[in-house]
C-alpha cells in the first residue's frame, strides 16, 4: 500500500469514528498473545498531529525504527534504510533505521479516536510499500492525554510464522508528513524516544513482563519540554507483554 493509500484509508477511519474504544463486540479468532502499549503525552494528542506505534522485528538490536527529521523523508515520518544498506545474506540493513510494522493512533477529537495496524512489506527509502493488517484489538484513551493500545500479536506474525524472541519499538509523533524530497528545511514538531528520537527499545517477548522494568530502561524524559509542541511530547510509556500458557 502507497503512503497516498494510508492518508486516505486513515481520513476513512476517522470519518468512521464514534467512541474511543473499539471493536464494540468481541473479536474472534484472536490469539492471547498481546502487547498493551499505553503512552502518555504533555497535553490532550490532537487530531491534526500524526502518531505512530513503530516496530522492528528483524532480530537486529542495531537497526530500530527512528523519525524521519531531515531529507530524504522516508514514508513521510519514519527515516527508512536505503537499497544499499540491505544485507544480501539477511534481507536487512545492517544498522540505522528499520521499520517493520507499525500502528497509527487516529484522534478523530480530544480523547476519541482508533487504530490502523499496518506491515511493512519493503522497508526502502526507494521501494517503500506497507500493507493495511486491520484495526488493533482496542484503542482507549484513558486521558485525553493518554492512550491505550491493545494488539494481537497474530495480527503481526500470523500463524504458523514465530512470533520473534525479540522487537525493537519506538514511539513517533509528527506534526506533519513531509513528502517531498526538495524540502531540506529540519523537521521542528516531533517526539520519540530518547533526547534527539533515535533511542528506540529493544523488548523480548518470550515471557509476561512489562516495560519500563526500571528507570535505566527508560531513554525518554519523563518531564515537559524536550518537544517544542505539548500535544506531541511523549513523557511516560509502558509496554505490557502477554504470552499465552
């Protein structure tokens, strides 16, 4: 799917909206393994900013999913390794960035809005392609200022696939998707892991844990103002991993 594709499915979703937590009925057929993602910003996130649960999932603790903050753009908010940069022996960037899967948290108003799960199917800057997956299990904004996101990791590594031993996430917010490659100008309005946005977390899902496990883990500032806009500034994060029996 064309990031053109996502821009109008996710303006579908959005028209769609009618409550902040979703499915309204059960979902059937979902396995138990799930990863509860639950992320807290400075102020209500807002519907004209863009906000991404961003997954790496190639076993390589170097590579990682980090924003795109300068040319060339990527997908428009993630920085995507190039052709050059793929191992031949592995299918992945040895290094830098990588981008697997990712969800899209849509606020359609302050404290409303739902998900779009999406794979990567080409993670490179010269033959980017991604695949729409579905919704997430739920999306519940417990704040305004703060959402839960409950995913079925089948929905990510679809039976009979392994689900990996190990991912690298990070957690991006832009102000806007930067699509064209003349604009050199520095990205301003965004947030993500860690002082400059590189720091993504590396998580094994082998067992129930959940994230941060201490502080030290923690690469991202738990105060105010290390993002020039309130409504993109992530300053708490947890992840929840629930193995099944």
């Amino acid at each position: 799917m064309t990031l053109q594709r996502l821009m109008w499915s996710g303006l579908a979703l959005t028209m769609l909206v009618g409550c902040a937590k979703f499915p309204e009925q059960p979902v059937t057929g979902v396995s138990r393994d799930r990863l509860i993602v639950t992320l807290t910003y400075a102020a209500p996130l807002a519907p004209r900013y863009f906000y991404f649960i961003a997954i790496d999932d190639d076993g390589n603790p170097l590579t990682g999913p980090m924003p795109a903050l300068t040319s060339p753009w990527g997908n428009g908010w993630a920085a995507l390794p190039r052709q050059a940069d793929i191992d031949p022996n592995t299918g992945h960037p040895r290094q830098g960035p990588n981008l697997s899967h990712f969800v899209q948290i849509e606020v359609a108003a302050p404290g409303v809005g739902r998900g779009a799960v999406y794979r990567v199917t080409d993670p490179t800057l010269e033959n980017y392609r991604q695949e729409f997956l579905g919704t997430p299990l739920e999306v519940t904004f417990l704040q305004p200022n703060q959402v839960r996101v409950t995913l079925d990791m089948r929905q990510l590594w679809p039976s009979p696939d392994p689900i990996p031993a190990r991912i690298e996430m990070n957690f991006i917010s832009v102000d806007e998707l930067r699509l064209n490659p003349q604009d050199n100008t520095p990205r301003q309005g965004f947030d993500a892991l860690g002082v400059s946005g590189n720091d993504f977390i590396s998580l094994p899902l082998s067992s129930n844990q959940t994230f941060p496990t201490s502080s030290a883990f923690n690469p991202e500032p738990t105060t105010p103002g290390d993002a020039r806009i309130e409504a993109l500034d992530l300053i708490d994060w947890q992840v929840q991993v629930i193995r099944s029996p």
